[in-house]
C-alpha cells in the first residue's frame, strides 16, 4: 500500500509562492529561520540580480580592453556581483513592504512573505536597510562619480512599486530601473 503525498502547506515558510521554483534550496535546505527572508530577497530568482550584474561586468570588460589589460579587475567584479545580489534584494523587500495590502489581494503573491504575515513590516524594512547599508559599503569602494551616479539610480528604483496604482505599464520604469 502506498503511502500518501506529504501535505503540501498553502501558507508559511514552507509554502510555494505559484510564481517560483519549487524545490529550491531555499525551500529544502535553508534555516526554516532565514526562508521568510531569502524568499522576500527573491534568491530563489536569479534572474533580477543577473540582469544588474551582467551590464557591470560587460562594462568591467570594455574598461580592461580600453585600458590594455588582459582582465578585467576581479576585485571590481567580486564587488559588482556581491553589490547586484544584495540591492536586487534590498529592491525586492522594498517592492514589498510598499505592496504587502496589494499583494495580499492577488492569488499569484498573497503567499509572500508579507501579506502571509511570515515577516512584519518593520522586520522587513530592518532587512532591507541592512541589506542596504550593505550595498552602501560596496558601492564606497568605487570613485566619486560611480558613488553619485549609484545613489541617484535609487530615485527610480523607489518610484517603481508606485507605478502600479497610476500605469499600465510598471515594467517599463521597471526595465529603466535594471538599465
């Protein structure tokens, strides 16, 4: 006799969002602890901190070339991939916090850790200013003009989750926000 199908939870650190993976180590082998958070940081998706990683290393790339080196500098590098990993997820917690009522009106995000109430508001935002103050330390290792240039870049990144409630088209500001 068969034994049957473990239940799959519908709400809780272990619950599948419908949009994600499933399967994921964040899902299997992360601290039950750190789930709500890993989820929130979206790790579970590479894709978002890939599209603002790729542009800095392609730069990184014509700079060398430019500059007749072989490589580009693998510490900038090592700096830009942490730097993409940590904002991606500080964006994300961000997006969150401003659509926690929103999301939890919509089947594809009420299992989010906001809404599903796994993180508090004020957790969530103490995350994301660590993550930020994180981001921060990274983006001082750069010149003047990268710091100035990386702090006014926020002003679009906090204008995006507000785009939902007066356009049609969120993905475009989005799509400036990665570019």
């Amino acid at each position: 006799m068969r034994e049957p199908a473990p239940a799959i939870p519908v709400s809780g650190p272990d619950a599948p969002l419908p949009d994600a993976l499933t399967g994921h180590w964040v899902d299997t082998r992360a601290p039950r602890g750190l789930r709500p958070y890993l989820k929130l940081a979206r790790i579970e998706r590479p894709i978002g901190w890939q599209l603002l990683l790729l542009p800095c290393w392609w730069a990184a790339g014509l700079a060398a070339i430019a500059g007749g080196k072989p490589f580009p500098d693998l510490w900038h590098c090592l700096l830009f991939l942490v730097g993409a990993i940590v904002m991606r997820a500080a964006g994300s917690t961000f997006n969150d916090i401003v659509d926690r009522k929103l999301d939890a009106q919509v089947a594809r995000t009420r299992g989010r850790p906001l809404p599903s109430g796994q993180v508090t508001a004020a957790a969530a935002a103490a995350f994301m200013v660590g993550l930020s103050l994180i981001g921060l330390v990274i983006l001082l290792q750069f010149n003047r003009f990268t710091v100035v240039l990386g702090i006014a870049s926020l002003a679009i990144v906090a204008v995006y989750p507000f785009m939902k409630r007066i356009t049609q088209m969120p993905q475009f500001v989005l799509g400036l926000a990665f570019s």
